[in-house]
C-alpha cells in the first residue's frame, strides 16, 4: 500500500501502519480490511490538519504538537518550504534534534509567544527569515505575506500554549480562524 493512499501522509504514519498490520495478521485480519481503515482514518482535530488552501499555499494546523517529538513529525511530513509559527511556554524542550529539518525545509521562522529567546538561540542562524509576535492574527498575516504557491504555513508548536492561551485547541482553533479570515 502506497503512503499516497493514507489519510494521514506521513513518515510517523507509515511506521504506525506498519505496527498496526503486524497484531491483525496474526489475527487473521483481511488485507483490505487494513487498507480500508488506513485510507479512512479521520485526522484528530488540531494534529496535522488540513485547515485551507489559498493562493497554493496549503495552512495546516498542528496545535496539538505542544513537544519536540510531535514538531519533528510534522516537520518530518512536509515535502515543500514550510513557514514555521512556533512558540509557548518552553519547558527545557531540546530544539537541537529539530536543526536538521528546519535547515531542510523551514524556509521563515515566525515565533509566537511571550518568551521566544532559546528558540531565537536555536534557529536564529537558521533560516533567513524570524520574526516574533504575540498575536495569532498577525502571525498569520505574515506567513501569508511570506508564502509562495507550493509551500505550506505549518502551526506546530513545539511548547505548551499557556502563555497565550488556555489550550491547544484554543491555539488551534484562533489559527484555523485566522487563515479563514485572509
């Protein structure tokens, strides 16, 4: 089965696939049965979802990425440039195993949040492009604003949203009305 036959297209997805098909097959579990459910899957809201597509630019709402592990695997699942909205309440996360993709693919860094210093320590060098803010709406605006036909706006924070906000899904749902709003 084809990684361009899943719901979820991702590397992390693939590998959940891949451990999913072992336990039904000792089951006895149809080979359809799995690819059906595969390409079925519904995406949790505010984890790699699919906000909108506008002038080409595809916005994509990753609010529920509050570590470095969940942000590696969206920036992982990204094949174009990607305008990064990144930021919260850091808690000692570890940055560094996230440089190799950020050099690969990030081509503007825009920091949310109140306190954005050891990610301007990380990435600063990084790419040619970061700006901070404390505003969703203005962050938006800006990655629109930096944004080409191909590449993808990603809102994958890596920290916890509570010095902005009381929730993710509070995070996401002001990002996913934001990129309505352009």
């Amino acid at each position: 089965m084809s990684i361009s036959a899943f719901a979820l297209q991702t590397n992390f997805n693939v590998k959940n696939a891949m451990a999913s098909h072992t336990l039904p097959d000792l089951m006895r579990v149809r080979k359809e049965t799995i690819r059906e459910c595969m390409s079925d899957f519904e995406n949790e809201e505010h984890r790699l979802e699919n906000v909108l597509r506008i002038n080409g630019v595809q916005y994509i709402n990753d609010a529920k990425a509050i570590n470095t592990n969940a942000t590696f695997y969206a920036l992982d699942g990204v094949e174009n440039a990607i305008i990064w909205i990144v930021g919260g309440v850091d808690k000692g996360n570890d940055y560094e195993s996230l440089l190799p993709l950020v050099n690969e693919k990030v081509k503007a860094i825009i920091c949310l949040g109140e306190n954005n210093q050891r990610l301007i320590e990380t990435f600063g060098n990084t790419v040619d492009f970061m700006i901070e803010t404390t505003d969703m709406y203005e962050a938006v605006k800006i990655a629109y604003k930096l944004s080409e036909a191909g590449e993808t706006v990603l809102l994958s924070p890596a920290c916890a949203s509570y010095d902005l906000y009381e929730s993710y899904e509070e995070k996401g749902k002001q990002f996913k009305q934001a990129v309505r709003e352009l």
